[in-house]
C-alpha cells in the first residue's frame, strides 16, 4: 500500500530546503531540532530516497530534493486555498444555494421567501435555474441545483419531498364570456371553445390531457403557451378560455377582468412540493429555506 506524505512532515521538508538551516527551520516551526531531523528521517524513509545532502546542521537538496520540493510547495499551497475557501463558506450567511424552480414560483412564490431568506442570511449566494418542473427536476438529478420547488408527477426512490400546497386548474375566461354571465360550464359547450392551455411535455398539460379523456372529451382546439401569465393574458383579451390555477390570476380575479369556473364536478388538483436527494444531508441555509416556502405558502390567502 502507498504511504500518503504527511502534511507536517511537507511542511517542514520545504521550510528546510528554502532555509538549508535545521535550526532556523525548527525556529520557524515552533519545534526542536532533534524534532525536525526526525521528520526529515521519516519522510526520506516513506518515499524511499535521500531528500538531503547533510554538512553539520545545513542541509542542501539533492536531486531527488529538488524534485519533491516542486510538489510540495503546489500541494501545500493547494491546502492552504481549500482552508481558505472551506473558512469563508464556514463563516455565517456566506452559504451558497441553488435553486430550481418554474416561472410561476419565480413570480408568484420566490420573492417573498427569498426577501425572508436575506434576511437571516444577507452575504448568501443565491443561484436561480428557471424552469418547468419536469425540467427543474432534471436539474436536480443532474445536481446542478440542491433543491427544486416543482409539480411532482411521480415520487421516485432517489428524491426527498417535502409538500408545500396543493392547488386546483379551473377555467378562465373574460367578462363577457357565456360562462362568466351564466355563472356556469355546460357540458355540451366544452367542445365548441379554444382553449389555452400551458406548453405539451409538461405535467400540467397531461394531467389537463386524462381529465377530460376521463370525461370522455377531447378538447378541440388549444393555443399552448410556454408561462401561465401569458396564458391569462390572452384570456384577458377574450382569446380563448384559459386553464389555469386561480391563484396565479388572483389580482385579475379580484378586480373582474377574468371570472374562475371549475372544470366540472370533479376537482384537478396540483401537488407543489420542494425535492431533494433523499438521504443528503441539507445545510443550515437549505433547511431555513425550505421552512420558509413552508411557512409562506401556509399563510398565502390563496390556498
């Protein structure tokens, strides 16, 4: 088995080839001399070489020496960085995270824990990967980001879920739609309308897909849009009867320029969570931030 080089024994080999002095090196290093000798002994016997040419207590290197001394001097300064780096992490607020997480959390969610989570860690580096949920998840397998606030379709072995809310798709639609001034869906309409709906390949969209193939319908038309805001956009205009989720439109709602219908007697609802790797131990950072999703989506007075 290969013997790693002892990282006392480097230091003081390199202190001894710059000074050639064994007293002055075991001045440098707080030691004896007799201490010193015996490291320069131990380190010469685990590489197997003469490391020192020896006249009294000077010391000159030798070929061998020479040849060390190059990689001593890059490991120990290769130490010396990585305490350095581990020291400015360690210090309190400095932790970086990464978070993945769609458009709609970034707008809606985000800001309000993130302004919370500067607080309690003002000098934090926080890194944002916008994205889908199937895409913010991919991201977190990859480990490219630590957490991800996301739809999940289906808990698998590797993640850790820690749920935050569950919400409902309903239709919206303009003022002046049918809808809206009957207060209500007829079934035999559904087939007769352009719906705009959230893009193909995500979770929202197939789960919109099987509810109505459960109901036996297809819907006819659709305009699929890549952000949830566009969507109640277009609806706003009278464009199409959006799918959406009413918090996202709570404000247009509340002030009339879009009425919320349920899809029919049976509710589509949404689980949100944040996901980890399962088993890896979360920083202080992480941990606080996930209380905070947590806690704000607790208190949100759209749940």
């Amino acid at each position: 088995m290969t013997h790693v080089l002892d990282s006392r024994q480097l230091r003081a080999f390199v202190s001894l080839a710059r000074t050639g002095s064994f007293t002055a090196t075991a001045r440098q290093l707080g030691l004896s001399q007799s201490a010193v000798s015996h490291a320069m002994k131990t380190l010469e016997g685990d590489v197997g070489c003469v490391l020192f040419a020896r006249l009294g207590k000077k010391a000159a290197l030798t070929e061998a020496g020479e040849q060390l001394l190059v990689r001593a001097e890059s490991i120990l300064a290769e130490m010396a960085n990585a305490r350095e780096e581990l020291t400015r992490l360690g210090q309190w607020g400095t932790e970086r995270i990464r978070i993945g997480a769609s458009s709609t959390a970034c707008e809606f969610l985000l800001p309000t824990v993130l302004r919370e989570f500067k607080e309690s860690f003002p000098r934090a580096r926080i890194v944002l990967e916008p994205g889908d949920s199937a895409e913010s998840l991919a991201a977190l397998r990859q480990r490219r980001v630590d957490l991800a606030i996301a739809l999940v379709p289906q808990r698998e072995d590797w993640m850790e879920v820690t749920p935050l809310f569950e919400d409902e798709l309903q239709f919206v639609v303009h003022p002046a739609h049918p809808w809206a001034v009957s207060g209500h869906v007829q079934r035999e309409e559904l087939t007769r309308e352009t719906y705009i709906v959230y893009k193909k390949q995500t979770h929202t969209f197939r789960m919109i897909e099987a509810y109505f193939a459960a109901e036996n319908l297809v819907l006819p038309s659709s305009i699929e849009l890549g952000a949830m805001n566009a969507i109640k956009e277009m609806a706003k205009l009278g464009i199409g009867v959006g799918i959406i989720s009413p918090w996202i439109a709570e404000a247009e709602i509340e002030s009339g320029s879009l009425v919320a219908l349920p899809l029919g007697r049976r509710k589509l609802r949404r689980q949100w969570a944040v996901v980890t790797w399962d088993g890896r131990r979360r920083s202080f950072a992480e941990e606080t931030f996930i209380g905070l999703c947590r806690s704000v989506t607790a208190d949100a007075p759209w749940r």
